[in-house]
C-alpha cells in the first residue's frame, strides 16, 4: 500500500489515442509485425515521488472474426510522467486503441525549497 505522508495529493488524468491501423493497413491491423505499442505521457506537472498510474481503454475497434487478446500497462513511472503500453498477439486484429489514465500521488507545495 502506498501511504501519503502530505496533504498536498495530486491527482493528473488525460486520454489518448495509442494507434489507428485499420485505415493504413498497419501492424495491429494486419497481425504481421511489432504487436505492441507504447506511448510516453507527460504528467501536467511533477510529482514529488513517482505515483500510483492506472490504465484503462476507452476505446477499443476490434475484427470480431479473431480472437480477442489485450495486455494493458504502465511501465517506467516516474515524477514526471509513464510509458502506456498495449499488447496483444496471436490472430487477434485491433484497428484502433484510445486508452485513458489517472495518477495520484503527493505533489510538491510552494513551501518546499530544494537546496542542492
């Protein structure tokens, strides 16, 4: 469990559209080539410590022919921002993903000096 030890506690949220391969004949379209994506998303502004991030879709256009598969994470924390990752693999065709994202943690306050 992650405790707050501030009463300052941020919480950043936003959207983003990860890939749209169905009109470009790409990769996640087509099931030849890289099966993952990754996106870095800058946090509004930094945390004191890296925070709590969780990852959702909010969009998902899939080929209903093939099987469903999807692997969904937040990799590579930090005060600053994460990198959102999608997989999938086998015979499971995505045309397009838009994920959405919420972090929370202790934010910095104007009373913090930084010495060094």
């Amino acid at each position: 469990m992650k405790k707050l030890a501030s009463h300052l506690v941020g919480i950043d949220q936003g959207e983003v559209e990860l890939f749209s391969d169905f009109a470009s004949g790409g990769d996640m379209w087509t099931g030849d080539g890289s099966r993952e994506r990754r996106k870095r998303v800058t946090f509004s502004e930094p945390f004191r410590e890296p925070p709590s991030v969780q990852v959702a879709l909010s969009l998902w256009d899939i080929d209903s022919s093939a099987n469903i598969r999807v692997d969904l994470g937040a990799q590579k924390i930090d005060t600053k921002g994460f990198d959102m990752v999608f997989r999938t693999w086998g015979d499971s065709r995505i045309a397009r993903v838009r994920m959405s994202w919420t972090a929370f943690g202790e934010v910095k306050s104007d009373d913090d000096w930084d010495l060094y």
